[in-house]
C-alpha cells in the first residue's frame, strides 16, 4: 500500500535557498557601489575592500578552527561582512584600519554570540561604529572626488540648517560626486544593487521602503515641505546603503512583516532625530544597530498568525 501521509517534525515547507547563494548575491549587488567607489575616489580603494574581505574570512577561519567547528567561510558570509564595512570607510583610511574593523566585527560582533545566524547585531555596523568611537579624526576624514581635496561631507555642512547649499548638487549626490565614506556616495549604484536583491527575492522592498519613506515624511515637514532639502537627506550619509544592505539582515531585523515595519520606522525616526538633533552628522549606522537590539522585543509582541491552533 502507497503510503501518501508522512509524518516528520518541523519545519514542513523547506526551501531550496542556500546560505551561499544568498550572500553571493548580496556581493553581486554590491558590485556597482565598489566599482563607483573605485571610480571617484581611486585604485586605493580597491586595496581597502581587498583587505577587509581578506581580514574577515581570515578571521572567521582561525576563530571556526579554534573551537573544532566546520569551517564557512566559502558560505560568502565573512566576504559580505568585510565588503560592507569596506563601503563604510573613508577612502583615505590607514590600510590597517579595515583589518582591525573586520576583526572586530567576526570575532567580537559576530562569533563571539555563535557565529552566522546568532549575532544580534548587524557585524559590519558594529564594527564601523568601533572605528568611529576609536579613531574619530580617521573616520571622518573625506576625500572629494575628481580634485582629490579634502572636505566635510554634505552632512556636515548642513548642520543646524535648513538650507541645502549651493555647492552642493542633488544630482551629484545621486550618482555619486560628494565626499564621504567609498560605497556610500552613489545612490545610483546603490538603487542598482537594491532592484537586484528584490528580482532575486533575496530582500522585501518593505524595509528600505519604510525606512527612506520615514526620514522622507520627517525631513520634508521639518524642512517646510523643501523638496530638495528632502532629496538631501534621502542621498546623504548612507541612508540608501544602510536602508537596502544593512537593515534587510536577516539576522537582526524583526520576522514578520508589521514587526519589520515597526524596525524600519525606527530606524528613521532616529537617524533623523541625530542628523538634526544631535552632535553627530550621520544617524544611519547608530540607528539600526540600536533597532537590532529592539527586535527581539518586537519579534515578542509582534507575531505571526498561528494556523491550526485552538482560540482563546
């Protein structure tokens, strides 16, 4: 007799996806803000990916090897986490730099909870964040494309106004003539390597949308609905790398969808209330590595529809 009912434990649905799969196409959609990296601030940047890439797999090997585990690193996890810290730094960065910052972010931010699937916090953020409370002047120092001189960021020079200067094109910022850190800066290349993560379904559009949707409400009310005051914030300080490749983590981002709209308001909400509020220019990065420490309280109160349960 056939037998047609299978009883095994769960999970029941399965997927066909890979961890390796879905981190080779978070590099492939990296490929257009690297190579516009490379492109407006130099070759050196190169040697700055090379190295966090390198320092990262480097580390997560040693750190597997240590404690007898399986060794991952051609699972494109560790590549990722160097990448996006490499698009976080400033060109200019000291080559030792990012080694230091991939260090950090696998052995502190990363294995240290686990390793891939248990860190809490996005691994990439919190390491820019150490370089940034470590070595400030470093971290903040910017080169300008074309006329390699140095200059503060867009951010930076708005400041405490509402007023974009006229030095400061919105087009520019679009595809990528500003200063600041080397993937950050075309938001073009940026959208690029967002569309492609959707079509591939490896990320929903809701984060990033509820995310860039936010400070865009925000900074247009806080603005006195100036369009390009708007524009300003939306291309400046890594809103569109951190809202697309940051804030998507599987990891540390909350599992259902009202719970991640919930994350991604929050985000907003707090980059804005830094940029123009606090001492510091940015936001992004302090934003979402405070949402990820949220989420498990989100995931608590946030939950799914249970099916085939009894009602209370």
């Amino acid at each position: 007799m056939e037998r047609k009912l299978i009883v095994t434990s769960s999970p029941h649905i399965r997927s066909k996806e890979a961890t390796d799969k879905t981190m080779r196409d978070v590099v492939i959609a990296l490929v257009p803000a690297t190579l516009a990296g490379m492109y407006y601030f130099g070759f050196q940047t190169l040697i700055v990916v090379l190295l966090a890439v390198a320092a990262a797999m480097a580390t997560e090997a040693i750190i597997q090897n240590i404690r007898k585990q399986p060794i991952t690193v051609m699972d494109y996890s560790a590549a990722v986490t160097g990448l996006l810290l490499a698009l976080n730094l400033p060109p200019e960065v000291t080559f030792w730099m990012p080694v230091v910052g991939s260090i950090f972010a696998i052995a502190i931010a990363k294995q240290a909870f686990g390793g891939l699937g248990h860190n809490f916090i996005n691994p990439a953020l919190a390491a820019r964040v150490f370089l940034i409370a470590s070595w400030p002047v470093e971290m903040t120092t910017w080169k300008f494309p074309v006329d390699a001189v140095t200059e503060a960021t867009p951010l930076a020079l708005i400041k405490g106004s509402r007023i974009v200067p006229e030095s400061v094109s919105i087009f520019n910022m679009f595809i990528g003539k500003i200063g600041g850190c080397i993937g950050e800066v075309s938001a073009l290349a940026l959208l690029i390597g967002g569309i492609y993560l959707v079509y591939r379904g490896v990320i929903s559009p809701r984060i990033p949308v509820a995310y860039m949707g936010t400070v865009a409400v925000l900074t247009l009310l806080y603005g006195g609905f100036n369009f390009n005051y708007m524009m300003f914030h939306l291309l400046a300080g890594g809103l569109v790398l951190g809202a697309i490749f940051m804030a998507t983590d599987y990891v540390s981002s909350p599992m259902t969808a009202k719970g991640q709209i919930i994350y991604a308001v929050g985000c907003g909400l707090i980059t804005v209330v830094i940029r123009l509020f606090g001492g510091y220019p940015g936001g992004v990065s302090f934003s979402i590595l405070f949402m990820n420490v949220v989420t498990p309280l989100i995931d608590k109160y946030v939950k799914s529809n249970v099916f085939g349960g009894v009602k209370k």
